[in-house]
C-alpha cells in the first residue's frame, strides 16, 4: 500500500475521534498531526505546510452552533488558503456543514463515519489540489505579449461528462432534504476512488450532478473516460444493500460524454476559481440530459467515439443532437446488450 506525501491536520475535542483518525489515517498518509483544540492552530500553520484539515464543528462543552468550527475555519482560509478543508459533523448538524462549504470548505463527513468512506474523502480531496497542473493547455499562435491582459484564460482541449442522478427530485421528497444530502454525499463519496483511478479531475458539483474532466490524452488513454463510467456503475451496485439499508433505495444515474477546445482561466477575487466555458460544456449537458429520451444510461458523441478504442465496447448509433447555429448535427452512440444495459463486450 502506497502512503500518500501529504499532512493531515484534525482538530477534535474528542479524544476517541483523534485517536481513531490517526490510526486509519497513519496508514494512508505521511503525516498526522492531531490537535484537542484549535488554541496552536496558527503555530502550526506556520511550522507545517497541511494539505487536507479535518474540523469538528463545535468544540466547547454542550455548544452546537457550529460558531467555534466556523471561525477555524476562517483562520485556516485566509492563512495557508491552500489548504483544503473538510468538516466533521454529527447528523443534526448538517446544514451547518453545508453552510461550511459555501463559506469555503472543500467536503464535510458525517460521524460515526465508514472507514473506506473516510479514507477515500479524504484522499480525494488531496489529490483534488493537483487538478491546476493541467498539461493540457494550448496557446494559440497569438499568446504572448498581445494577450497579456486576457485574465489568464487559455485554450485547452478537454472530454467532460456530466453524471447526473436519475429521478432525483422524487427521491429528494421520499427521503426528506437532510437524509437526501446524506445520500448525496455518501454517493460522491463512494465513486471518488473510480474518478481517480481513471485518471478523472471532479470539475464541480451541481446539485446532484458531478462534473468529471479529463486531458485529452488521458481521457483515452486506455478508454479511461468510459471505463470511469463503468467502474461507477460497478460499485454502485456492489454497494446496492448498503444503499437499500440506509435509504430504502438504490441510486441510478446517467452520462454524456464529449469533449473539444474550451476556454480556461481564473475567475474571482474573494474566492478564485478555475473556470472552463465554450459549447462543449453545453453540449455534454444536453447529451446528458438526452439519455433519458433514448432510454439509455450512456450517450457520447462521435468525436468520442472516434478516440476511443471501442473494439471492446458494444457500441451502438443511436440518434443526433441538434446544435444551433451550426453546419452540422453530433452523432449520439451508446453502449448495451439486448436488454439495453451497458455492458463491455465479451
């Protein structure tokens, strides 16, 4: 097992919690640093470069506002702001987690928490900090001087696919607003480990939809961007008992795949923000947002197609989409068997 070189802060008044954490963690990554109160946050800040905080939400006796793991969380922002973050949180206190993450949190966990579920967040989210080395970038013939005003924003060629989550406002009222976020989260968190083991960058979460990115070339490369989707699909369904215990359900979801030149570049100014725009984002989305016209769970353009080693795939023209104002429509293709699952051929 590979240890990954990163330092993990936690910051916990339960004793239990920090022990626990450290001997899963220990195992993972280089180093653990555990602390009982945020009081020597700041020494540390200065004396350590951490990569990935963990921060209970309250940490006086019998508070509950979450006020305590909020200003921590301030503290570390604005004084090693590339530090990702992510809270632990009791169950009630779950809104205050997702408060957290638009003030600024990378993720948050639910405690008690699933020891691979744990894990694999956490390692997400460290390896989340080298999306901004992206060797994809291409400069036009004109950058240089004459662009130098541009805000950073570059050409680079990218494959996208935006998963989504079938039937998700029916669930959303079966399961009430907080035991659907559970859900939400246990899902992201359960499908991180096959974004990255094929080589996938998590671009944003919307709602209930992931964005996953790849570089071109490594988005092919051994048809990872298809693969991804499979693996998911694998796991989801060894998790299947799981989710039925928990939610009474089983997740479904569906994909569109495409890829192309989009524009890259930095926004904001409180917060920044790596950004990608063009009509290839738009273009996956209304793929995606296609599968369930087609009734399939997968759809990818031919430009995919055409990368892909697809050799062994069952693969399968299934219609066109529409774009306006331009000179030609993109071919939709699929993958599936006679009962119109996806599978790889055998």
């Amino acid at each position: 097992m590979s240890i990954e070189n990163a330092k993990i802060l936690i910051i916990d008044d339960d004793v239990d919690v920090l022990l626990a954490a450290k001997f899963i963690l220990k195992k993972h990554f280089k180093k653990i640093i555990a602390l009982d109160s945020p009081s020597n946050l700041d020494q540390i800040l200065i004396s350590e470069k951490i990569d990935i905080a963990l921060l209970d939400m309250n940490y006086s006796a019998g508070a509950t506002s979450g006020k305590e793991g909020f200003e921590v969380l301030k503290r570390i922002k604005e004084k090693s702001p590339s530090t990702r973050v992510i809270m632990m949180t009791a169950y009630g206190d779950i809104d205050l987690a997702i408060k957290a993450i638009k003030e600024g949190a990378f993720d948050f966990m639910v405690k008690p928490w699933d020891n691979a579920k744990f894990v694999s967040t956490i390692l997400s989210a460290y390896k989340k900090g080298f999306t901004e080395k992206d060797p994809t970038i291409i400069h036009s013939p004109t950058d240089g001087e004459n662009n130098k005003h541009d805000h950073g924003f570059t050409e680079v060629t990218r494959i996208f696919m935006f998963l989504d989550i079938k039937s998700s406002t029916t669930i959303a009222e079966k399961l009430g607003h907080i035991k659907y976020f559970e859900l939400l989260n246990d899902f992201f968190s359960d499908i991180a480990d096959d974004i990255t083991r094929n080589k996938g960058q998590i671009y944003q979460y919307v709602g209930d939809e992931v964005v996953i990115s790849w570089n071109l070339e490594v988005g092919v490369h051994n048809n990872h961007c298809i693969n991804c989707f499979f693996d998911i699909s694998q796991t989801i369904e060894q998790l299947s008992d799981n989710y039925l215990t928990r939610y009474g359900l089983v997740p479904e979801f569906k994909a569109g795949l495409h890829g192309g030149k989009v524009s890259k570049g930095t926004i904001g100014t409180l917060k920044k923000e790596i950004i990608y725009t063009g009509d290839v984002l738009n273009t996956t989305s209304r793929i995606e947002g296609m599968c369930n016209q087609y009734n399939v769970n997968l759809l990818f353009s031919e430009d995919i197609m055409n990368l892909l080693n697809v050799n062994e795939f069952k693969t399968s023209k299934i219609g066109e989409i529409v774009l306006r104002g331009k000179n030609s429509n993109i071919t939709l293709f699929t993958i599936f068997d006679s009962v119109n699952s996806l599978q790889k051929s055998t």
